[in-house]
C-alpha cells in the first residue's frame, strides 16, 4: 500500500502562523486557531437548538471548523485586509483555496477521500447551514485574540477588535448575539478572577 501524506501534512498547521501583519504579544497558528473554532462552533450550535429551536449538529460542526483553515497549510495565511481588498482577489484566492483543497485530498487514500472531501469542501446543505456558525466562530475566535492582545496593552488590535465585533453583529444571529452577552466578558478577566465566580 502506498504511504499517505494527508496526516503529516495536517499536523503542519502549528507552523502557520495568524496576524502576519500585526505586531504579536503572542503569536497563534492556525492549529491554535482552529481548536478555538469547533469549540465556538460547538457552542453557537448548541445555542442554535437549546435557545432558538434549531436541528443542527453540534459535532458536525465542531468538525468542519477544525478543517476550516486546513488549505492554508499550503496557501499560508492571507492577512484580511489583503484577503477582501476587492472583488477580483477574493475570488482568486478563493480558486486558491479549492486547488489547495484538492493537492490534500490527493494525498488520501482513494477509500477516505469522500469523507474529507465533505469537510475541506463542503457541499451539502446541512453543512452550508452550520458554515454561517462556523463563521460566527471564526470571527469571534479573531475577537478573543485580540481581547488577549489588549489585556496584555497592545493597542495594535484595537481597531481590528471594533472591526471584527461589528462584522459578528452584522450576521444577525441571535446565537452570536448570546453568546456576545453570555460568555465573551469573561474573556476580558484575569485567571483569579475566572476562579472567584
């Protein structure tokens, strides 16, 4: 049987490297990242069905966010306001994406390329309905880090903490709206804080 690569290459995620362009108390990769990503997902989900009658599946969703970013092990990271400049690169980069979806899945095993098809490229519409989560969460995962970066006094992301906190707003998800209410001050607080409520 011939080795696959698809693993090894996944596990290259700690390497690439978010906020290229941004002056970094701590740097965060895209493996960091994308752990935050299902766990948010995970939970915009679950806040979707327990709050707001939703159906979705919270596990599916945890999945494809872990997966969300894995194009970039190739692609690297693309800063955001290179990423959506206009139009025509979002587009291409878009095309970027796909062609690196597809050089990861060629290095899977024939019998297991369906089911990471669906998670680098998802297509169903079961999926395309948990992407709208999974966006919400990349988004607030971005919020966190800079919330981080302030509490350590790096006035570098406080425009981008605006920025991103508006665009959350902008989706027009209740869920996003709780979890903004619910769960995103505790992040503003230190450890012994955390421990004391």
């Amino acid at each position: 049987m011939k080795p696959s690569h698809f693993y090894a290459m996944l596990s290259r995620m700690k390497y690439i490297n978010r906020w290229g362009l941004m002056n970094n108390t701590q740097y965060e990769n895209i493996s960091e990242h994308s752990h935050q990503v299902a766990i948010l997902a995970h939970c915009l989900v679950l806040l979707h069905n327990k709050r707001f009658g939703g159906t979705l599946d919270p596990e599916r969703a945890a999945l494809l966010a872990t997966f969300h970013d894995t194009t970039e092990i190739i692609t690297g990271d693309m800063p955001t306001p290179v990423k959506y400049a206009n139009p025509a690169i979002r587009d291409i980069y878009r095309q970027i994406e796909d062609d690196a979806a597809d050089r990861l899945l060629a290095l899977l095993p024939d019998d297991l390329r369906q089911e990471y098809t669906a998670l680098l490229k998802p297509q169903s519409e079961d999926d395309r309905a948990l992407e709208v989560f999974v966006k919400a969460a990349d988004r607030f995962s971005a919020l966190i880090k800079c919330i981080e970066e302030m509490r350590m006094g790096n006035d570098e992301f406080r425009q981008a903490a605006a920025a991103i906190e508006q665009s959350i707003h902008d989706m027009h998800l209740p869920e996003a709206e709780a979890f903004f209410e619910e769960f995103l001050p505790s992040y503003h607080l230190a450890l012994d804080e955390l421990q004391a409520t």
